[in-house]
C-alpha cells in the first residue's frame, strides 16, 4: 500500500523541526518559551510580569506560537513522528486546507482547555505561570478526526444510546482515562504532560471530524 501524500503534514513536520534545531540555542529557547509560550495567566489577561520582554506575542496568538514550541529536538521528534503516522490520513480525507483549520482550531482548543484546568484547578492541571509548550495538543485534534473517519470496528450502539452518539462518547472516555493515567505516571519519569490540552484538542477533533467532512464534499 502506497503511504498518502501529505503536503500540509510535511510542511507543519518540517517547519516544528526546524524551529526546534534554531532553539537548541538554550537563551533562543528561553526567550522564545517566555516571549511565545501558552502561560495560562496572560490568557486571564495579566501580562505585567512580562512587560520586561522585548518582543512579547500578544496572548491570543500564544496557543497558535506555543504549538510550535518544544522542550527539545526528542520533544519535537516524538510529535512530529506522530503526526507523520496519522496526519497524511486525514490530510487525505479532509483536504489540505480543512485538514489545517482542524489542526489551528485543535491548538486553540488545546489551549482554551488547559487555560480553563488551570483557572478551575483540576487535577494535574498546570500552574498559572507555568508555560504550555508542544503540537500535541493540535496534534490531539488530528487524533480524534483519525479514530473517528478510521473506525477498527463498526459502531455499536449503547443500550438506548445510538451508535453516532455511543462511538464519539465512548473515545472521548478512553482518551480522557489514557491521559489521567498518563498524568500519574509522567511526573514519575521527570516527564510533565499537559494531559488537559491533549483532551481538550482530541475533544475538538473528534467532534469537528464529521461536520468538516460534510462541508468537503457538500457540493459531490
């Protein structure tokens, strides 16, 4: 079997790439985590302890900016990796330019969701001035779409739950029990997960997946 194309995938692969290769300058990194990154307290509108920054990204550009922020080239490889696997699909299926309004919309719903954690103080939330960084969350968003247009099984209903209903709800339970697990099990291993933004980003995709394939082929 042929691997998909994927120009949007390569694209969005290389340019994270590339920005990681110019931050493996560590004073490039800082300045482009603090300047760039998703820190839920200027997403709640305070950006006085900031101001010393020279060029600061105003905030509602920041869930757009921190996506293509990293901790490191293994950071960014990972995603990246990941995004290969699965992207070109859904590129596929979706088109080029619907396929990266989902991954825009998944970084911003990503963030929209790990800002609400933190202001809530859910479980294995972020603290206020702690900075998000990475694509996963948009990267999460690409993920629902492909569970939901690639089903392994055919969709079965639950008790008087209907199938269209019963499939989006039962992955969405499944996605959120593998990052809760995840959240317990990172801090162990030195890793910190934004485990909110990867529910709040798969949430997006799962639910965009449909409405945006109707309005692909709503003239066929």
């Amino acid at each position: 079997m042929q691997f998909p194309r994927g120009p949007v995938t390569n694209a969005l692969v290389v340019i994270n790439l590339v920005i990681a290769l110019i931050l493996l300058v560590p004073q490039w990194w800082e300045y482009a985590v603090i300047s760039g990154g998703l820190w839920p307290i200027r997403l709640s509108g305070d950006s006085s302890q900031f101001e010393a920054i020279g060029f600061l990204v105003p905030a509602f550009l920041t869930p757009l900016t921190a996506a293509f922020l990293h901790g490191g080239l293994m950071h960014a490889i990972l995603n990246m990796v990941m995004l290969l696997l699965i992207g070109k699909m859904v590129e596929r299926v979706l088109g080029g330019g619907i396929y990266l309004f989902l991954y825009l919309v998944g970084a911003y719903a990503a963030a929209g969701t790990e800002w609400l954690a933190a202001v809530m103080q859910w479980p294995m939330s972020a603290d206020m001035m702690a900075p998000a960084i990475g694509a996963s969350g948009a990267i999460s968003a690409i993920i629902g779409a492909y569970v939901l247009l690639f089903p392994n099984a055919q969709p079965k209903a639950w008790g008087p739950i209907p199938a269209n209903i019963a499939r989006p709800l039962h992955l969405t339970l499944a996605w959120v029990a593998l990052n809760l697990a995840l959240g317990f099990v990172g801090p162990g291993l030195g890793i910190g997960i934004a485990i909110w933004s990867h529910i709040g980003g798969f949430v997006a995709g799962l639910f965009l997946a449909r409405p945006l394939l109707l309005w692909r082929y709503r003239k066929a």
